[in-house]
C-alpha cells in the first residue's frame, strides 16, 4: 500500500499525564522525593499583525492575547525559563521579554537591512537567521550584542542545533524561484560554514531528532509540492526525501517515533515514522484542523491556524488527535512555543544532592556528561519509563559520561529516560530528554 494513502483515523488512546506518573516513578527508583512537580502547560503565540504575544494557560483555560506588546513585524519566538525572545523582522532586532510578566527587558539590534526570521538558543547564545542578509548572526546573552555573523545561503530561515553544529535552511529565496536551496553546516567552534548541502524547493523549517536532521522543504507553492529532507549528521549528506505534498511548515516530534507538520496553508496536519520513515499522513490524507505551526508534549498536541489578517486558532488536540481544547488569538499569529513549568516543592526527607546533565535535553548520540558529583557518589544507573534497566556503571575514577547507549552498546531510542546515582548517601535522580 502507498503510505500516504492509508487511513487517516489514529488508533484511539487514553492520554497520560507524565506530570502525574513520572514524579512517582522517579520516587520508585530513587526512594526519595524529588526537588520538581510537573504542572499544567503555558502556550506563547505570536500574533504578527496584533503585534502582541498570547498567553494560553491550560489548567485555567484562560487567554490572554495581550500579555506582551511585540515590535515591527514580530515572526518567531524562543523560550527559556526566564524570558521570551521574539524575533522581529521589521525592528532588525530580538525583543526579550520576562516570561512571567510580559515586560520588555530590552531590543538586541543586528543591524540594517537584516530582516531576522527565526532564532535557536545554545549554550548561552542565541543563533538568529537573517532573511536578508543571507547571514547568521550569534548573540552573546551575557553582553547582549552580536559576537560573530556567518555568510551562508541565499534567504536562510530555520536553524537547529547537533552536537558542535549548526544547520541553516537556505531556501534560495522568493524571486529566484528558489534556486539553490541548500542546507548550511556551521562548526560553532571557528563559526565557519563546513558543508552545503542541496534540498529540496524552499526548506524552511528543520528539526534534530532521532539522530537526523529532519528539513521540512516547503515547495514553491506552485507545481514543485512539500517534501522532508532527511539528513546524517554524521556525513551530512541527504539519506531519504519523504513525498509529503501540500506546503509543509513547522516539524514537532513527540518522543515516540512520529513527527508532525503544519502546513502552512493551514490544510491539514501530516505525520510520518522516524522508524522507518513511513508517511502515515500526507497531503492525500492529512488530519485536521490544520495549522502552520505544531507543538506538543507527551500530554497533547497543539495547531495553529494562522490565516492572514484574521483571528488564528490554537487547536489543542489529545495524543490520539482527537479534540481536546480550542482557543482564539490575535490577528495573524506565526508561532507557538508551549513552556512547561517545574514547580520546586522542599524535600520533607532529605534533601538531595544537586546533580548537574548537560546537555538536557540531549542529541541522540551526544556524550551527556554528569557533573557536580561528590565522593559519595559510586553508580549510575539510568532507566526507560517502564522502570528497565538500560545501563549501569561504577563512577570510579572515570569521567561520568553516558553516549546514549545500552548494555549491549544499542543506541537507545529518543524520549524519557530517569538516572539514579547512589553511594554512600542517599540516592538521587532526575530525568534525561534524548531528542
């Protein structure tokens, strides 16, 4: 059977909470109270022609579509705990605002003529494309100035981060019919492109995720229909280019072996395997409500229908795609991030030590070091959430590091894993998110 033309119907699913089950499995394992509770999900959207951020809250269901007032021609958002980073094109400039209050805090400028499309944040700084210019332009988050810019491709947009890399979608632009199209392989360590790579019309989006690079190639909105790149960051070369159709837009990928894509014509929502890189969805059978934009967690879906110069929608739609919540914007929104927070509650046993894993979350196949271990500290040991045992070593002597790896030297899948190190204190744990 052609993969794109089976049923579009998901097999029907209870959602569970990991806010409410994960708490318990990690107390089941470690034997003590962890120092964070999983509560209810914020969503940001950026509303483009309202120039304001959407502030959804989903334990209250309350709407706030005037929680942040945006520049000129606000396009992308990122989030971290403290702040939101909206990307204004019009104002050559990143907004930062306080995540809690909706204040400005101050305007990054990048300089004239950039037009700045979407941003990516690692390891202090944040990563900005510029339409324009056809640069990248690195942020530092300490002096809040441009530190360094690359020349890549023509009208580059999405970015994303794996290992020491970052990947930039050239999309070769409008008037050219986007000729060129490419994907821009940047060492961060010089901050020099090392490879290009050709796509396929119009890439735009891009996301790392079960040890690829996965390019949502857009199309030219004409007779040339939406395709996935899929790229080996280890040869960095094209391995497969999923037919998806339509006008593909932004990629979520939710832990279990699928990812989801908008399109950007707001028809309808695609998905495809990771595993085998089967599309269950595609233009000919695409789920709906559709939306530019998708986000997610373990709990629910979200879609945003974002039609020009109308009110948009956020769809919240349960594992299963089945209707859950649905809520009213501003006019035009281009973008949605969902902020998950993590509520401090005091041990009422013992405290426990304070273990750092960076990074968290963690590519597929990157080294995750453990830090901040004391000579109490003899084992580590690191499980699925059904509580198996995936690896366990002695500390030692040696450096705390785990590849990602299994006892059998398997690469383990992207999600949820839990670690407990134990010794001759109490034990202590935490969660590691392999994407």
């Amino acid at each position: 059977m052609n993969p794109t033309q089976q049923n579009s119907s998901l097999p029907r699913a209870v959602p569970i909470r990991l806010g409410h089950v994960f708490p318990v499995l990690l107390m089941l394992l470690t034997g003590v109270f962890h120092s964070g509770v999983l509560t209810a999900e914020l969503i940001y959207v950026v509303n483009s022609e309202s120039r304001t951020i959407s502030r959804i809250d989903t334990a209250t269901q309350q709407v706030n579509n005037a929680f942040a007032t945006l520049g000129y021609i606000p396009n992308r958002l990122v989030l971290d705990a403290a702040h939101i980073y909206v990307v204004n094109s019009g104002d050559n400039a990143i907004q930062m605002i306080d995540r809690n209050s909706g204040a400005t805090i101050r305007y990054i400028g990048l300089g004239v003529s950039v037009n700045p499309w979407e941003a990516v944040l690692h390891n202090g700084h944040l990563y900005v494309t510029g339409l324009f210019s056809n640069r990248v332009y690195k942020v530092s988050l300490q002096s809040y100035t441009v530190v360094g810019d690359c020349l890549v491709g023509e009208a580059p947009e999405g970015l994303t981060v794996w290992n020491n890399k970052l990947y930039v979608s050239n999309t070769g632009g409008y008037q050219t019919g986007y000729a060129n199209s490419s994907v821009a392989v940047i060492d961060l360590n010089p901050f020099t492109v090392v490879q290009t790579i050709p796509v396929w019309y119009n890439p735009q989006y891009l996301i790392a995720h079960a040890g690829y690079i996965q390019v949502s190639c857009t199309g030219n909105w004409t007779g040339a229909l939406g395709k996935v790149c899929i790229i080996d960051p280890q040869t960095d070369t094209v391995i497969q280019t999923l037919d998806i159709g339509g006008s593909p837009g932004g990629l979520w990928a939710d832990g279990t072996g699928s990812v989801w894509l908008g399109d950007l014509m707001n028809t309808g929502v695609y998905r495809y395997s990771t595993n085998d890189w089967t599309i269950w969805n595609g233009s000919a059978n695409p789920l709906t409500p559709g939306g530019g934009a998708v986000d997610g967690t373990g709990d629910f879906i979200a879609v945003l229908d974002s039609s020009w110069g109308t009110s948009g929608e956020v769809y919240l739609r349960h594992p299963d795609f089945s209707a859950w919540q649905q809520y009213t914007v501003g006019l035009s929104p281009t973008d949605l991030k969902i902020y998950r927070p993590v509520v401090p509650v005091e041990d009422s046993v013992q405290a426990p030590a304070v273990i750092m894993v960076s990074p968290n979350p963690a590519p597929r196949g990157g080294v995750i070091c453990f830090s901040k271990l004391g000579v109490e500290h003899k084992r580590i040991s690191i499980f699925n959430l059904r509580g198996q045992l995936i690896r366990q070593w002695e500390i030692g002597d040696s450096e705390a590091v785990w590849d990602g790896r299994d006892a059998q030297g398997k690469l383990s899948p992207g999600g949820v894993y839990l670690y407990r190190i134990d010794g001759s204190a109490a034990p202590v744990g935490g969660k590691i998110m392999i994407y």
